[in-house]
C-alpha cells in the first residue's frame, strides 16, 4: 500500500474506532476514494491568524489532507484571494461520515448532493450508490468545472450541474435522498417537493447560535417531518442563505449583575446551546458579546454585563434557561422539525417554534 492508501485506510479506521462510521459500505467508501486527488491546493490557517496555501509540494501535504480536518480552498468566491469569508472547503470527515450515515442511501437510489465543493464527497456518494444515481449541484461555475474534472479523472461521472442549489434540480428529480453539504436558515421547498415521499434530506440548519444537523422525511409535497441529530454539525451557508454580522453596538447601556457564564449559552459544548438558538433568533455571539440587527446587544464581564439597544438580550437569555430547566432541559436530539405549508418549525412536545 503506498503512503496515500496507508493515510486513507488510517482515516476510515480512525472514524470507525469513533464510532461515526458504522456501515460497512461506507468504510470501504473512505478507505478506497482518494482525498487528497480532491485537495491539490488548499488553506490552513496559523496561529497569527494568516493562511497559509497548501499544495503537493508542501512536506506535510498528504499528512494534513488525510487529518479529519476541513480545509477551506475558496475565499469570497474569488479563487484569486486568500483570506475573508470561506466559501468553499472540504469538510471535517468525520461531519461528513456523519450524514452520510444519516442519508441511509442504498445503491440504486437517486441521490441529490447540494454544494458539490471539491467533489471528494460526491466521488464517496458515487462509490456507494453508483454514479448514474448521483447528482450534484453548485452555484460557482468554476468549483462545478473542477470538481468534474476531478471526478472524472478518477472513475466517477455523476451527473454535475451548476446551478443555485436552493432550487434543487427538476431535470433528474425526483430523488430518493438529498444530501445538503451546507447550512441552510428553513428547508428549501424545491428539496422537498423533488424528494419522493418517503425520501430523506439530510442538511444542517444556519443558526448563529445552536446550528443543528437535521434529518427530514418527505410528504412528497413540499412538506415532511423529522428530528434534530444527535451529532452537532455546522457548514458555511448556502450563499442564498447567508446572514449578515451583526455588531455589538454603543451607546448608553445598563450594568448589571450575572451568575450566567457566557459559554453556557454560545458554546456548542453546552447542553443549552441550541435551545438558546431558539429564544434568541438572530442573535449572533463574539468572544464576550451577543448582537441583533435591531441594535441590541450585551457585553459579558464575567460577573456583569452591559446591555443596550430596544432589547436586553441578557434578560432573555437568563429567561430562556429558565425556561430550559422547565422544559426538562432537553438536547439537542430531542427536538422535531416539521415542514407544513404553513410555515417550518422546531418542536418538543406540545410547543413549537418557528425556524
């Protein structure tokens, strides 16, 4: 075996040992489709905060491509620029082991892949499901023409389009599973209403606080049911569902005392997390902060807090734990999503939230 396939079978062992890859197809899947085929160039960030591009001729090039790492290769939608916003990456194997497992595809079934990236994850659905039953959409025209040279180059044709992947693909549908590689604010209709009934789509929810992997069950109609995942698991938006930042403000404020450590309520880790995400939507978080784009926003002391804007989020969100810890202080994976022509909400119980 030569050094890639000793990487490549040490990965899938790794996300086996982990407990993320269950299926035995999928094993073969990652220890046979080669990654680093797929991340010729990409960026890593240093410790000063700079990027550093990454290629073959790097010592540590095979070494990092088959870490369980995601590696940005896209920068503002411009190939040209390094650094800024990432808009295209190679995710984290073992998210991606996740939802492949979640997808629960077999071979045969038609698959949609929305947010081809670098290919590598269309080349793992290929692999398992057959090529002519993959299709996989991007919005930049460039990413599609490289991933399917990529592809090709390596044995798989799915069928790949450029396109904006919020509206699906009606040409090929409709599909037995859709697999969304990025974060979505609702469930695009168009996913939906192309998956068969009984189909799955399996996406991540963008929340800037409390995002969630989420696996759906189609009506057939635009509408469906499912739950939040155990498995947290968070990806740059789909472009179309991107938000703008929101910055904590100045001006006059209130002081105030606080038992309520800042982490509680923006830290993945915390069991809180996404229920915060629901009695705080819109609300964005910085190192010591919390915003809205209506001009709220807190300052956390550690002890105290400032509050200013028409809102004092800092009160919610204490209101909000309570409101937790009445609930039973439910996880993450206890949540439902339910997708109705009247709207697509997060539900536990007998409440409802709007997404």
């Amino acid at each position: 075996m030569d050094d890639a396939g000793t990487l490549r079978a040490e990965l899938a062992d790794q996300l086996l040992g982990d407990g993320v890859l269950r299926d035995p197809r999928w094993l073969n899947a990652f220890r046979s489709v080669p990654r680093h085929e797929f991340l010729p160039v990409f960026y890593r960030q240093l410790h000063d905060g700079d990027w550093e591009r990454v290629t073959a001729a790097h010592p540590d090039w095979l070494e990092l491509v088959y870490a369980d790492r995601v590696w940005v290769t896209q920068f503002d939608g411009d190939d040209t620029v390094i650094g800024g916003a990432p808009t295209c990456s190679s995710s984290m194997p073992t998210i991606m082991a996740i939802m492949l497992e979640a997808l629960d595809v077999h071979r045969g079934q038609s698959v949609l892949e929305v947010g081809t990236g670098t290919g590598y994850n269309a080349a793992l659905l290929c692999h398992v499901a057959g090529s002519a039953n993959v299709t996989t959409i991007d919005v930049d025209p460039n990413i599609s023409r490289r991933a399917r040279e990529r592809l090709r180059r390596n044995g798989f044709e799915p069928t790949c389009i450029t396109g904006d992947g919020a509206l699906g693909h009606p040409g090929r549908a409709p599909y037995d599973r859709v697999l969304a590689t990025c974060s979505v604010s609702t469930i695009p209709a168009a996913w939906l209403e192309q998956t068969r009934p009984g189909g799955l789509v399996v996406t991540t929810l963008h929340r800037p606080i409390g995002a969630g992997l989420v696996r759906i069950s189609s009506n057939g109609d635009g509408t469906g049911e499912g739950r939040v995942l155990v498995e947290d698991g968070r990806f740059m938006p789909l472009r179309a569902h991107a938000r703008p930042p929101a910055l904590a403000g100045e001006g006059t404020f209130e002081r105030g005392r606080t038992t309520l450590p800042l982490a509680t309520v923006i830290d993945p880790a915390s069991p809180f997390e996404f229920f915060a995400g629901i009695a705080l939507p819109g609300v964005v978080a910085g190192r010591d902060w919390l915003a809205h784009p209506d001009g709220s926003w807190v300052h956390h002391h550690g002890s105290h807090v400032d509050q200013g804007g028409p809102r004092r989020l800092w009160d919610l969100a204490e209101r909000a734990v309570a409101e937790w810890r009445e609930l039973g202080e439910p996880r993450r994976q206890h949540f439902g999503v339910t997708i109705g022509h009247d709207g697509q909400f997060l539900t536990f119980g007998d409440h409802h939230w709007h997404l």
